[in-house]
C-alpha cells in the first residue's frame, strides 16, 4: 500500500504531467483510457468486463488511433495463458479463449464500426484516420528526419491531393516502397525516431510558451525559457527513464501488458514519426519501474540476469546520449 501511494503521487505531482494535464492535446483523454486498460490487465481475472474493456479499448483507438497495434495484446494473452485462466479439458480452453476474444473484439467493434461507416461514407474509405499515410512517409523517405521538419507540406507535391483517402493511399505506397528498397536507411531513421520519442520534455514547454512575433524558431524559443523552468520539468522526468527501466527489467509478474503496451507504442512509432509528447504515455510504466528499483534496490541488479543489464545499460546509455545531444544542440 505505501509503494502504491508513493508511485501515484509521483505520477500526479510530476511536473511535466501537472501541464499535460492543462493541454488540449490528445494525450490527457488517452491517459486516462489507458489507465483503466491498465488496471483491468494487470489484474488478470479475465471476466464478463472484458466486453466494457473492448469498448473501453476502442475509445481509447479512436483518440489515438497508433494505439491501434496493442488491440492484439488481450486475445494473444487469452491464448498464452489459457491453462492458467480457464479451467478444463484443452478444447474447453480453447472455446473460452474464442469466446472472450469474440466479447472483446464486439465491444471495440461496437465503438469503432461507426467511425468506420461515417469515414466510408464522407470519404469512400474504411479508415479510422487519414493521417497515417504522410506520418509514415514522413519517417520514410530521403529526407527523414525521425520527426516532423521544416516545410515538410511543402516537399511533396502529394499535399495538394485534395481527396483525403486518396492522399493517404499514396503516401503510404512511397512511402513503403522507399523502406523496401533502403531497409537500412529506414533502420536507421526508426532509431532516430525513438530518439525523439524519449527526448526531453521540450515540446510541453514550448506549447505554455509565447512567442514574440520576431520569427524566432521553436529552438531559439526554448533556449530563452528560464534554465529553472527546464530544469525543473526535465530533471524528474529523466529520472523517472532512467530508474524505470531497470526496474521495468526486474518485473517478475504481471508483466506481459506492461512489455506488450511498452513494445506496441515504441513500434508504432519506430514505423511512423515520433515527437516528445507521444512518451507521455509511457510514463507510468516507468513510474511503476522507477518505485519497483527504489523498494528493491538492494536486490534488484544481483538477480538480472546478463542479458537484462545490457538490455538495461544499452537503453540507459541511449537514453543519456538522446538528452546529451540535444541539450548540446540547444546551447552550443
């Protein structure tokens, strides 16, 4: 119970979350449904809620539609661990795991298909957004940078398409056919991408920051931002990525939802284009790892086993040369 109170109030009082909280961004809605999902999976009794959590699922789909990918984690899981969740002959396992699954993929079909239909309809496609196609080309293409870059809109004459689903349809097949034939290059910019999706707390600054109107860049901008205010926003939230991997590493139990959330929200974005903000969502996990390390600091690295610490000291050290670079950049 103490640990529970510690990592929640860690979680509420982290200074980034207290602004996110104030932004009208997509990620304080999506957090919240991603709590809940949360909740219900780690407790692992899969029962007759699973049909609230299907509709829960699909909100949370529709808000943020990269959150697409985990919709697979819930019937995965039901078949994984079937002998543990349900009693029976093999074949009654079995049946449980279709039936739960069906009662799960209703509720977040139930949520999703109207969406779907309205799309169909006003656009001739069956789409949840039509904004994938440019955020993955974006990410895969000669001038790929791992983010959005400057005048993007205008580097591609594909921008002009006014019909939305034939836009997306587009970008989508260059920009595919571009990862096909440079897989290296797309390597490549996917880690940078990571990079960006773990860099600082930069963007939740800039956004309660205003601009002069002397044309400054969003750079130029950030560096003029009190040293206080950067700090205080960035030094928590480093240690929060820091201490949490290791003890994300540690998990012994209940961990296949938290690996399988963490994975799903890195690849989708590893595959599309990442910005600062999109690792808001992670920062509970990381809040559960960070008080797993602190309550169990005494034991915790003794029973890692080898390939854990270097998983453990690889993603520290990217971590620290992401935050290295970028504040070099920004003060050189």
């Amino acid at each position: 119970m103490k640990w529970s109170i510690v990592s929640l109030a860690i979680f509420t009082f982290l200074p980034s979350n207290l602004i996110f909280s104030q932004t009208i961004l997509t990620e304080p809605l999506f957090g919240l449904l991603a709590c809940i999902l949360l909740y219900y999976c780690l407790r692992e009794n899969i029962d007759s809620k699973i049909f609230f959590i299907g509709l829960v699922w699909g909100y949370a789909v529709l808000v943020r539609s990269s959150f697409s990918i985990s919709l697979a984690l819930l019937p995965l899981f039901l078949f994984i661990n079937r002998r543990k969740l349900f009693e029976g002959f093999k074949q009654k396992r079995i049946k449980r795991v279709i039936q739960y699954t069906f009662l799960f993929v209703l509720g977040a079909v139930i949520v999703i298909l109207p969406w779907l239909v309205r799309n169909k309809i006003t656009m001739n496609t069956f789409t949840i957004a039509t904004q994938g196609g440019f955020t993955f080309w974006s990410g895969s293409n000669p001038d790929a940078t791992g983010t959005w870059y400057y005048k993007i809109e205008d580097s591609n004459p594909l921008f002009k398409i006014e019909d939305e689903a034939t836009r997306d349809r587009e970008f989508y097949i260059l920009g595919l056919d571009y990862a096909i034939h440079n897989p290296h290059k797309f390597l490549v910019t996917g880690i940078k991408k990571l990079g960006y999706l773990f860099s600082s707390e930069r963007l939740i600054l800039l956004y309660f920051t205003k601009a002069d109107s002397t044309g400054k860049t969003s750079t130029e901008v950030y560096k003029s931002i009190n040293p206080f205010w950067i700090a205080l926003f960035n030094i928590p939230y480093m240690i929060i990525m820091l201490f949490g991997i290791w003890g994300l590493l540690a998990l012994k139990k209940k961990r296949f939802f938290i690996y399988g959330f963490i994975f799903t929200w890195m690849l989708t974005f590893f595959i599309f284009v990442a910005l600062a903000r999109y690792h808001y969502v992670l920062i509970p996990f990381f809040v559960i790892g960070t008080i797993k390390l602190i309550s169990e600091y005494r034991t915790i690295f003794r029973e890692l086993n080898i390939p854990k610490k270097i998983i453990g000291v690889c993603f520290s050290l990217f971590l620290i040369v992401v935050w290295t670079g970028e504040f070099y950049l920004l003060y050189k």
